[in-house]
C-alpha cells in the first residue's frame, strides 16, 4: 500500500471514530435533563424551555442549587420524549409539578 492511501485511511478512520463519538453523546438516555440539554435536543432557546415549564406547558421539576432560592428546572426523559412526540402542553395556571415532602408543598396542599 502506498503512503498516501495509508492517510487517506487514517484521516477517514479519524472521521469514523469522531462522528460514533457524536452519536453516542446523543444517543445515551439520562433520567433527568437540565434545560441547555433539552433546548439543545429540541433546537429551541433555553428561555423558552424555562418559561414554558414556569407556565406548566412543559412538566418539570425543580431541583434546589446554590443560584438563589428559585432552582434549577429538570425535565424527566419521559417528558422529554413526551414533548418531542406530542409536542406542548395546553397553558394551565400551575406554576411547576410540586415535588412531594417539602414545605413548599405542603404549605400549598394544606392552603389551597
């Protein structure tokens, strides 16, 4: 074999390995997803994402972190799928999915 097919082998295994590596970061399933992953997977903005789980369009969960008492919104792999097969919810006036035993629901179960 000549040295020159030699690279041309080398550069299109390079590729090959590059592009399986791309398809396995897409393809590995997590339980749950922040909102730059999942505006990413659906090429939408993350703002969108966040207002549209803010509005209940979007079934998510809050997960306490060290920006402020708001959290970060997380989207189940369920939902996920869920919304890029069927797309968005219908606007409700629930603000987020209550997350069982903390005294933010509690609070809402036994007031409202």
């Amino acid at each position: 074999m000549s040295d020159q097919l030699i690279q041309q082998l080398h550069e299109q295994l390079a590729k090959i390995e590059a592009n399986l590596s791309l398809l396995v970061r897409e393809r590995s399933v997590k339980e749950w997803y922040s909102i730059p992953e999942v505006a990413s997977i659906l090429g939408r903005a993350e703002y969108t994402i966040r207002e549209n789980c803010r509005q209940g369009r979007i079934v998510a969960r809050k997960r306490p972190c060290g920006r402020g008492k708001g959290g970060e919104w997380l989207i189940s792999h369920e939902e996920l799928l869920r919304l890029k097969n069927e797309g968005l919810l219908p606007a409700t006036s629930r603000i987020a999915v209550p997350q069982p035993n903390t005294p933010a629901t509690a609070a809402r179960i036994t007031s409202g």
